[in-house]
C-alpha cells in the first residue's frame, strides 16, 4: 500500500481556498482534501480504502515551516512503489532534479504527452520537477515499505491530472515574477511576456534604459530594430492579442509567440533613438514620427488593448502622442514635470451658488412673491440633467406646485425615472434629424418646425416658465416663437454640455446674437434684469463659458436626490462596473479576469455593466461598491452615486 501526502506553499495554499478540491479550514493545520473530485478516473478503481501519512522520508528532509500539509482520506492502493516524491514547481521549492515541463511543453500542444511522459519517467527515478509558479508551490509525496518501483503510468496519470487543474492556468497565464501596484498583484504574461525568453531580454533591457531617462543605447536601438524587421509585416498586430484576452480556452503565448506590448516598446525605442540620429534629415524624422504613431494604432482601435500602464514595460500610449511631430523625445513622466497640472483656480470652499457678477442679480428677493403655482416646460435631451432643477425646486420651495412639462426626452425614462409627463416627442425628432445632418437644419428651418410644434402643442403654449438644459440653441429658437406670439417666456438654465452643443454649424452668428438678446435686461420693473437665469453643474463648463462670452454662470453642484437611493449593501462580495461610453470596451473586461486567474483566492466578484443596459436605483445600493471610469468631467451618474453616499473606485485625479 501506498500513502500520499500533498504538500502546498502558503501561497499555492490560497489557491484551494475557493476551490471545488480542497478547502482547507486553516492555512498551515492539516486537513484532508476530497480527491474524487480530481481528474483522476483512470485511478477510480483504486480507491477502495485509504491510509494516510504525515510525513515521507524523501520530503521531510526538504520540508520547511512556509509549507502546510493535506493528508488526502480517499486515495490509497495506487501502486506498489518504494519512496518518490513528485515537485510540482521549480520556483522555490527545493527540487533535486529540474525539468521545467511548461517551457517544454507549451510550444506545442501535440508535444505534451511525449513531455509528461519523460517527466513521468524521472519521477520513477527518484524526483522530477514540474513547474507552473514561481510562488505557488505544490508537491506531492508518495511513500511505502515496497521496494519495487512505481509504475510510469500510475505517475503519468497524476502528473497529468494536476497538470490540467493547476498547471495550464497558472504556469501559462500568469506571470507571478512581475507585480503591479500597493497590493503587488501579479500580471498576466500577456502583459508582460517574461515566458518568452527574447522578450524577457528586451524587457530587461528597456526597464534598465528607462531608469536612466532614456539615454542613446546603441545595443537596445538594435534589439528594437531586429524585432521590428522580425515583425512589422505581421497583419494588424492588436487581432491574435485581443482574441486570445478574451477567449477563456486561448493557450499563452500565441502560437507565433508574439509580445504586442513589447513590439509596441520597440515602436517607442526605435523612434526615440531616430530622434537623436535624424539631424536635417527629413526621411529619418519622418521615419520616427511613422513609428510613433504606428505605436498608438497597434493599441487597438482608441486604445481598445492599451493596458501598458498595467504592464511591466516603462512606456506609455502617451509617449507615442506627445512626440509626434517634435524634435527633441519626452517620456510621459518627464513631460509631466516640465508641464506640472495646476492645482484648481478657485478654492473647494467656493464652490457655491454666488449671486453677483455678470449673470448675478441685485434684485431684492425679499420683496418677489412666489405664486402658488407655476407651469414650466422642461426642454432638455437629457434625461438625468433635465430632472435635477425640477426635483430641486420641488425640495426647496414647497409651497409652490410645479407642473413640470418634458420635451425632447424618449419613451423610456417614464419607466426609468418616472418622468412620465412629457410633451409633443416631435421635439425630440427634430433634435435627432439635425443631429444626424446638422447643415440640412438651418437656423431658420429650425425655427419654422418649432414655430409649428408650439403651435400645435397645449403645454408649450401655456407655459410660465422654460427651464433649459440642452440645448440652448433649441431654447433660445422657442423662446423667439414665444414671443412673436407675444409671450414673455423666461428661461432657467441648468447646462452640463457646452452652448454650442447642437447649433446649426453655419448659424453660430446667429447664435451669438440670439445669447446677447438673452441676456440683456428686459423684465419690467427691473432693468438691470436679464430675461434668463443661467448656471452650470460643472466649473469647467463655467470657465468655457466665460471665455467664450464673458458671461460668468454661477456653480451648483447637481445631488441627485430624484434617485431616492441611500447605499444598502447586500451583495458583500460584488462591485458593479459601470458602463464607460468611448473609454471601456469589452477588451477591460476581459483584461481583468486575466488577471484574477492569477488571483483565484480573490474573494471579490466584479460585475459589468453591458451597453444600453438599465438598472433599478434599488439594484445599484445593493453592491459592495461601484467602479466608475468617467468618461466626461461632469457626470450626473457621479453625483447621483456620490449622494446615495456608494463607496466609488475611480482613477487618479490625473484621469
């Protein structure tokens, strides 16, 4: 009889913790796995009784405190053999003898057999090595009073079967060498290529050049060129890298062995040094400017695959930008600190509603009366930032019942967000034409449609009041119809995009004109009054406003109270990843599960938001937190998530 003992490293350890395999109560105690469920059925009629064992001769010796024990309580009778011992990793085990089965073996998949089969044959020996992980260390012991040898299939058969459970996903995928971040979360070998020994080198070479600044280096500037000559004709470089993200079945490395960041950091090293050689001669600056910009088009179509900067290679798609067309090379990070981010212009504690200026008002409040109700038509195309001044309103001035008309939204946020009373969607037909063809809607077409849908529409005629979001162009024109037909129709603005948004291309005069209208006073009885009260939800926007006009409109901050959410978790072990338009593409999904395949003791579960999805406010509180990766510098998804008070993962400031 045989007794076997498996033996994992306090890390390789964190590797069953959520496995169907074992689940070892406590890292270091002994426990005893459940190895039916192994893939072992050629073994299956073996196991009829078991005995276990708690140390063999040939470990003990080796064995150290780093290491912990499972005694497995169903596997016995599996050969008659005298003492091996079977190293499954040759990264810091002390392994007497070393045959790195995932280099040989993964060259090609019809060479495995013929691999573990030699190795099978060393084990019979005495020891062999097998490794998937520098870290993650297991070995398994087999021992017995038997002098006769174990046979080679009985070794082949389990070498194979912990090959296919831990061996192909660790030893390929991962690269447990190269760490990223606070947390030192190792990184795909997609992304770091280390498995391969000729991008290893490069690798080493580049990060040493680059900690010195990137200094001329005439052996690096060779390396880059025979990569280049080896690669350059290779079809749209980004295809085989993005399929082999985002198939789960994908073997590491591709089958051509090719390293898309690496050829990327040869892009950047090439141009770099025909910077430095170019001189007056124009062929080799335009050489260098080809390369730099072949660099960022690799990257996938708006740097769909540009994961560089969770990589391990010292270059960034921004290096490619910012020397394009120039003379002289900047990295990123020096470019940073020749051109340091200012820190904002006004203090956080002014960001506040302050009347005064420009666009401000010295009426006294005190003598206005509020009538006790108002009829308001909300003309606005989106929905969230057409909401936030009604539900405002309605928080602060409680008296007043507001009959809140929208136009120009769909359908869809009645079931959304209960925005159920809107008007005429002729409104929202029109925006949507002129948007798909902008120079086939004038000024004056535009005009003439609305003159007809007011016409036609009973809440557009009884308004009191329009409150505006986008686009102005379109506010500013019904205004005009309203007061043809002799009705002075005041507009509050509350903007997120800029005023320009949706202006007939060849109308900006008229654009212009129809502003400077707007603001000049005209109420009676306050001449210093304007017939509008603009604001905007983001400083940026207040700042483009006033370079454009040199009218300043006041900062109020959206809440997103309309939401009704408040944060109550339920879902302990989940993020929800919101959706990003123009910034995250499938390809971030399918990069971040590349990297929990190094990480499987990761007790976190990230869920993704598809495109064009909705979900419930009542479904979003209930995560453990949401990632939001913005993708303009005002959202209302923020505010609205930020006042629920949902804990948020979000990039550096220098996002």
């Amino acid at each position: 009889e045989v007794s076997l003992r498996l033996e994992v490293s306090e890390e390789a350890a964190m590797l069953f913790r959520n496995s169907s395999v074992f689940t070892p109560s406590e890292v270091g105690k002994t426990h005893c796995g459940d190895w039916s469920k192994l893939p072992l059925e050629p073994l299956a009629a073996d196991v009829t009784s078991c005995t276990s064992s708690s140390s063999s001769s040939s470990s003990s010796s080796s064995s150290s405190s780093s290491w912990s024990s499972w005694a497995p309580s169903s596997l016995c009778r599996v050969a008659r053999s005298a003492t091996s011992t079977i190293w499954l990793s040759p990264g810091d085990a002390p392994a007497q003898t070393h045959a790195p089965a995932c280099r040989r073996c993964k060259k090609k998949r019809a060479e495995r057999g013929k691999c573990k089969e030699n190795d099978a044959a060393a084990a019979a020996e005495g020891s062999s090595s097998w490794g998937f992980g520098r870290r993650g260390s297991i070995r398994l012991c087999a021992s017995s009073s038997s002098s006769s040898s174990l046979p080679k299939r009985r070794w082949r058969q389990v070498l194979a079967s912990l090959w296919m459970l831990y061996g192909a996903a660790d030893c390929q995928v991962t690269d447990f060498e190269t760490r990223m971040g606070e947390c030192q979360v190792p990184v795909p070998q997609a992304f770091s290529c280390r498995s391969i020994p000729e991008w290893r080198v490069f690798l080493d070479a580049v990060t040493k050049n680059a900690a010195k600044g990137f200094p001329a280096d005439g052996e690096l500037f060779q390396m880059s060129e025979d990569i280049m000559s080896k690669w350059q004709d290779k079809p749209y470089p980004p295809q085989d890298f993005f399929k082999y993200l985002c198939t789960p079945t994908a073997v590491w490395p591709l089958p051509d062995r090719f390293c898309l960041f690496g050829f990327v950091a040869a892009l950047i090293v090439r141009s770099r040094h025909l910077m430095l050689f170019a001189g007056d001669d124009e062929s080799i600056k335009k050489a260098a400017e080809m390369d730099f910009g072949y660099a960022t088009t690799v990257l996938g179509k708006e740097g769909s695959v540009d994961f560089l900067d969770s990589s391990p290679w010292p270059v960034s798609i921004l290096d490619a930008y910012i020397n394009i067309n120039e003379t002289e090379f900047l990295s990123y990070d020096q470019y940073k600190l020749q051109h340091p981010v200012r820190p904002p212009a006004v203090p956080l504690e002014d960001l506040h509603w302050k009347p005064g200026g420009s666009s401000g008002s010295s009426l006294d409040y005190s003598k206005l009366t509020m009538p006790p109700k108002l009829r308001a038509a909300v003309l606005g195309t989106h929905a969230t930032l057409s909401l936030e001044p009604v539900d405002m309103i309605r928080r602060l001035a409680k008296d007043l019942e507001l009959k809140a008309t929208f136009f120009g939204l769909e359908q869809r946020w009645c079931a959304i967000l209960g925005m159920c009373d809107q008007g005429t969607t002729a409104l929202s037909q029109l925006f949507k034409a002129a948007e798909k063809d902008p120079y086939g809607y004038s000024w004056v077409t535009m005009t003439t449609a609305i003159e007809a849908i007011y016409d036609a529409d009973e809440d557009l005629q009884k308004a009191e009041l329009l409150i505006c979001t986008e686009p102005l162009a379109g506010c500013m024109m019904l205004k005009q119809v309203a007061e043809r037909r002799g009705k002075q129709l005041p507009i509050l603005g509350y903007f997120g995009v800029a005023l320009l948004n949706s202006c007939p291309p060849e109308d900006i005069r008229t654009f212009w004109e129809a502003f400077a209208d707007l603001m000049a006073p005209k109420l009676p009885g306050a001449q210093d009054q304007p017939t509008a009260v603009l604001s905007v939800n983001n400083l940026i926007l207040s700042e483009q406003i006033y370079y454009q006009s040199g009218e300043r409109m006041p900062y109020v901050r959206a809440h997103g109270l309309y939401t009704g959410m408040s944060y109550a978790p339920s879902k302990h072990n989940e993020v929800l990843v919101w959706r990003a338009p123009l910034f995250m593409y499938s390809t971030t999904q399918c990069a971040m599960h590349r990297f929990f395949e190094g990480m499987p003791y990761h007790q976190m579960n990230f869920r993704f938001m598809e495109e064009g999805e909705s979900m419930q406010y009542s479904d979003v509180v209930t995560y453990k937190a949401v990632a939001l990766i913005p993708w303009d510098h005002a959202l209302m998804t923020f505010y609205e998530l930020f006042s629920a008070q949902m804990p948020l993962l979000l990039p550096e400031a220098e996002w």
